[in-house]
C-alpha cells in the first residue's frame, strides 16, 4: 500500500459491523461534528430527528433498508453542512459508494476527519 491509499477512507472503516447487508444494504456516516443544528434532514426524513439536549441531529439508526434510502438520500442531499457539500453521508454496503450527497461525483466517502 502506498502513502496514497493510506490516506483514502473507506465507508467500511466506519461503524462496525452491523446487521447483515442482505437485511440493510445502506449505512449512514454522521459527520456529527460538521452540524450545525439547521434541521433540515428532520424536516425531510424520519430517520433524523435533533437532539433536544445538544440541538444537533442524530440518526435514529445508521443501517437502514431500501425502504428508508429515497428521504435519506435526500436529508444528505439538503444538509447545508460543510459549505454545502453535507455531513450526512448513504452508503452502499454492497459496493462502498457513498451514494450520497457525493460532492466528488466518484462515490468515495466524502468524511473530513
Ligand atoms: S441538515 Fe445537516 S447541519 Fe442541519 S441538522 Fe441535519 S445534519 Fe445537522
């Protein structure tokens, strides 16, 4: 491995291993020190609801189905985040896209850590 690849995050780094991905083919990655409480992924999905205590978001599951993934998909699109390019990241277990926002258009995993 070169320096270069060491420094390339994948999603499978992040969060364990969680349920099968046959049950739950999609993973959230919360940037949660990037938000600034603006609410507008609860606004849009249920999964994201804001935490009366910290006023910030918190997802209330970072596995979720095909069912859950279009209002997920779109909490990451509209989280204004990171001057706009968003702390909500969907992930494709499957393959290790991120699927969304993907401000890099190449479905890797958009984190700044
Ligand atoms: S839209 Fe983004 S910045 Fe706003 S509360 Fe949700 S996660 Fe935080």
């Amino acid at each position: 491995m070169s320096d270069l690849d060491a420094d390339v995050q994948t999603a499978d780094e992040y969060g364990g291993e969680g349920p099968p991905v046959a049950e739950k083919p999609y993973k959230i990655i919360f940037e949660a020190n990037a938000c600034f409480g603006a609410g507008k992924c609860a606004e849009v999905s249920d999964t994201w609801e804001m935490s009366i205590t910290t006023g910030m978001a918190k997802p209330d599951t970072y596995y979720i189905t095909e069912e859950d993934l279009d209002h997920n998909v779109e909490a990451a699109e509209v989280c204004p985040a990171k001057k706009g390019d968003g702390c909500i990241h969907i992930v494709d277990r499957r393959t290790d896209e991120e699927i969304a926002p993907d401000p890099h258009g190449d479905g890797t995993l958009s984190v700044d850590w």
